[in-house]
C-alpha cells in the first residue's frame, strides 16, 4: 500500500500543477482579451472622431471628395439627422403638452 500512495499522491500532484498552469494561461489570455477590447473600443472612438471630422470638413467645402461612395453615405447622414430632427421636434411637442403632429 506504501507504493500506491505516492503514486496516488504523484499523479494529484501533478494534475493540481497542470490545473494550476491552465488557470495561470486562462488568467493571461483573460488579461489580454480585456486589454484588446479596451484598445477596440478606442479605435472605434477613433475612427467615429475621424468619421465626424470628415463630415465637418466636407460641409465646410475645406475637404473635396469626389467619390460616389462617400456622396452616397453623406446624404444618409442628411437623412437620419433631419430623421433625428423630427423626432426631437415631436419629443418636444409632447412634452410641450402638444400631440398635434404639424
């Protein structure tokens, strides 16, 4: 029975070392998932900063692009803000105590 018991005791050592590892590789891969997640959510401020920059300099005619594309996503953008507009309207009609559409 001496003879079972530290190979008993070999093998639950070594399964709490290979547990124990696995956690610390969990741990570091967690780390770094929330660390890539963080740096997305800044690109993605990034790029919606550039995305109204864009937009400012396009209006101010200061930046000319000449492309369908971005014509075609420039009147979208007129779109859903005059969309915008008309619901803030409404808002403020109701809170007004108005709920007569114009």
């Amino acid at each position: 029975m001496t003879k079972k018991e530290p190979d008993w005791k070999e093998r639950a050592q070594d399964l709490l070392q290979m547990a124990s590892e696995e956690l610390k590789k969990t741990a570091e891969i967690g780390k770094k998932m929330l660390f890539a997640s963080q740096k997305t959510t800044e690109l993605r401020d990034y790029y919606e900063m550039l995305g109204h920059k864009v937009v400012t300099e396009l209006r101010s005619k200061k930046l000319v692009w000449d492309d369908p594309e971005v014509k075609e996503i420039m009147e979208q953008i007129v779109e859903m803000e005059k969309g915008l507009q008309d619901i803030e309207d409404d808002v403020r009609k109701i809170k007004a105590g108005s709920t007569k559409k114009a």
